[in-house]
C-alpha cells in the first residue's frame, strides 16, 4: 500500500490573462511564488537567445533563477549583447558564434537585454524564483500543472507592461481540485 500525505498532491491552476478592454493577452508570463516554491528552483540546462536576422530569439526567455544563458550569434554581423539592469549588468563585447562562458542570472528579476550596434534588438530574461511558471497562449490561457498543495501568491508579468506595479498580487490556496481564475493587465504598451 502508498500513503501519500496531501502536502505531496499536485495542483492545477488556469489563469486567464486579458487587457484593460478584456481582449486575450498571449505572452503574459505567469507565476506562483512561495518559500516552499523558492526552495525547490532548480537551474535549466541549455538556456539559450540566438542572434539571428538581427533579432532576438527568443525575445522572451523565462528561466528559473541561477540558470546560465548562452548567447549563441548566427548572424553573419557582429552584436554587442549588453543589459544595464539591476538583477544583472553584463557586457559580450562584439563577436559571432558562441561565447565560451554563458551568462548567469543568480538573482530572480527582469533583465532587458539590446545590442550596441543594432538598437532595434531588444529581449528580457525574466529570471524567477520558483520552478512554477508557465506562458499564456494566444487566448490568455497560461495553465500550471504538477505544483504541490499550499499557499501561493500569483503574479503576472508582460513586456509590454507600462508600470509592474498595478498588475495585483494575488493569494491563492491551490488544493487537489483544479482552479480558474483571471487576471486583468492595465496599462499595455500601444502595439504599432
């Protein structure tokens, strides 16, 4: 016979994520925060953005906290990779091909990366800290699954967010039945 405590159950939660005007916002980074959720942030291996056609890709990278990121170039241009914020200021001074040492976010926050030379290049890795966190599909939808039981505080990130601090931090108890529940974005950036 398997006892399993309840503590150990997984959980389910759905978020769905629109605008101001109730429109589906896809791209939304959604994550669960707790102590118990901070001790268990394990590093990703071969985090990755790739310089090609004078892009970022991805433009969004989501990794839990103390993971290493590779800036592989496969542009035939040199790029300046650089990020002045303060989870982590890094300079790669111009190259091509993959730096041999990868960049280590150790701290949980959101980076905004460019190039020195190509000014329309921008990206962000978008450290957490918790291993629970998903991305919302072009309906809103993010889905979280296979988290413990317990208290959480949900959170909601986008890049084109005017100002992090209206988007609410709210409390939830995930149990084993699973869970719904929105969240309203304010103050999006104008696409153009």
């Amino acid at each position: 016979m398997l006892l399993v405590s309840a503590s150990s159950q997984a959980a389910e939660l759905t978020v769905n994520v629109t605008d101001s005007q109730g429109a589906p916002v896809a791209g939304a980074v959604v994550f669960l925060e707790s102590a118990a959720a901070s001790a268990a942030v394990q590093p990703v291996t071969d985090a990755r953005i790739v310089q090609k056609n004078k892009t970022f890709v991805p433009d969004v990278l989501v990794i839990p906290r103390g993971t290493a990121v590779y800036f592989p170039n496969e542009d035939t241009v040199r790029h300046h990779v650089y990020s002045f914020s303060a989870i982590k200021p890094f300079e790669i001074k111009l190259y091509v091909g993959t730096p041999a040492a990868p960049v280590l976010f150790d701290q949980s926050g959101v980076a905004v990366l460019g190039c020195n030379i190509h000014d329309e290049m921008i990206a962000w890795v978008v450290a957490l800290d918790t291993p629970y966190y998903s991305r919302s599909n072009q309906q809103g939808e993010a889905k979280l699954t296979v988290v413990p039981e317990g208290e959480y505080t949900l959170r909601v990130w986008h890049k084109d967010l005017l100002n992090e601090q209206d988007v609410p931090k709210i409390i939830l108890t995930l149990g084993s039945t699973p869970q719904r529940t929105s969240v309203q974005l304010p103050q999006l950036a104008p696409v153009f």
